[in-house]
C-alpha cells in the first residue's frame, strides 16, 4: 500500500468507535452483585473499598470493583455514569490501570454533601483533583484520551458538551486496563449504572508523524 494513501486511511479507521462488548470483560474484586445488559453494567458495590496509595493518609487500598477489558497504545474511552450516592466518599467512574502503583481514577465523588468530579492519580503515591459542582448530577459523562505518555480527561453533564478536568501522567508504551470503578470507603455500599461504554482506537502520534514526512 502506497505511504499517500496509508495516512487517510488510518485517520478514517481513528474516526470509528467501537462500542465494547461488555460481557467479555474482567473483574478486579468482583462485587457480590452486578448484571451486564448489552450496553449497561449494574452493580451494588462493594462496602468498606477503595483505591489509595499512601500521600496524606498512611494507607494503602486496592479493593474497589473494577470491571475493565485491555488496551494497547493510544485510544479514547467514553462512559457515562449514574449513582445512587449516599455516604461520604461514595464514588464510581472510569479506572485507567496499569498495576497497583500507576493508575488513574476519574468520576463523580460524594463527599460532605457536595457532588464533586474528581480525578486520582496514582504514580507509585496517589494525588486528588476535585471539582465541585453546583448540584446533584442526574447522570455524568466521562471522556478519557490516552496519548503517548498523557491521559487527558473530561466530563460533561449533558453529553454533548466537555469540560476538561486533568491532563496526566501515564506510563507510555505499556498495555493499560480500561473499564468501571466505584468504591465505597465509607460506607455499605451503592447503586452504581455504567453505560455506553466505548473505546476507540487512535492511530500512534509518531507513526503518523514519520509517515507525514515519508510520503512519497
């Protein structure tokens, strides 16, 4: 295939999202109760969970439910997620993992009464980003770019139009667990619903770079 022609086509095939097979993926502490529908995951989660590393509060957990499938190199990720919020620290949204020293957790946190989407991330120590919002979601969108060796993240609470929340650190070059997390770390437990879950692939930036100047 002619090099003119390799770099349209790749662009077309970036351009394609693919709805992800949900019942085809994998637990990380399986909760005790969840169903998968076509496009919807439910679940009841875990009491007494969580996901922290050290900074701040001398502790390490590593016990949320995860539901997640596997993904090389550059790809975006879209969800959008509703929860029945009640104790302090109640939480769900997207979980980018690596292993338990380097991830990244991104979604709505209920915390002192207040509705905040919060991004954790985890480079071997954990650091938090919160930003409040002025009332109870009813549903919250979540999009998530993995490029190179930066993740950017954004939500929205209509589904059409992002606010972007982080752009952070992820190792590069390293396959990456991409999926549902929710914890409750203070309490028994929630009503958590996952939907529209889809990932689409993103052609390499350096690839696509060598091949704009290697044309014929």
């Amino acid at each position: 295939m002619k090099k003119s022609i390799v770099l349209p086509l790749l662009l077309m095939i970036a351009t394609i999202a693919s709805s992800q097979n949900l019942k085809t993926m994998n637990w990380l502490n399986e909760p005790a109760s969840w169903q998968v529908s076509e496009d919807k995951l439910e679940m009841f989660v875990t009491p007494q969970s969580d996901y922290w590393r050290e900074t701040h509060y001398g502790f390490t957990v590593d016990d949320g439910p995860f539901y997640y499938t596997t993904r090389g190199g550059e790809f975006e990720a879209n969800l959008k997620i509703t929860g029945e919020y009640t104790t302090r620290f109640d939480q769900m949204g997207m979980m980018l993992r690596v292993d338990e020293e380097h991830w990244i957790k991104t979604g709505i946190e209920y915390v002192d009464g207040q509705y905040n989407f919060s991004t954790v991330v985890t480079d071997t120590k954990s650091s938090w980003s919160v930003i409040q919002l002025s009332e109870q979601p009813a549903s919250v969108w979540i999009k998530v770019i993995r490029r190179l060796d930066a993740v950017e993240i954004f939500y929205s609470l209509d589904g059409k139009n992002y606010t972007m929340s982080n752009l952070s650190y992820l190792k590069n070059n390293v396959p990456v667990k991409v999926g549902m997390m929710a914890a409750s770390p203070d309490g028994e437990g929630f009503k958590a619903i996952f939907e529209d879950f889809s990932i689409k692939h993103l052609p390499d930036m350096k690839r696509l770079e060598w091949l704009e100047r290697n044309k014929e």
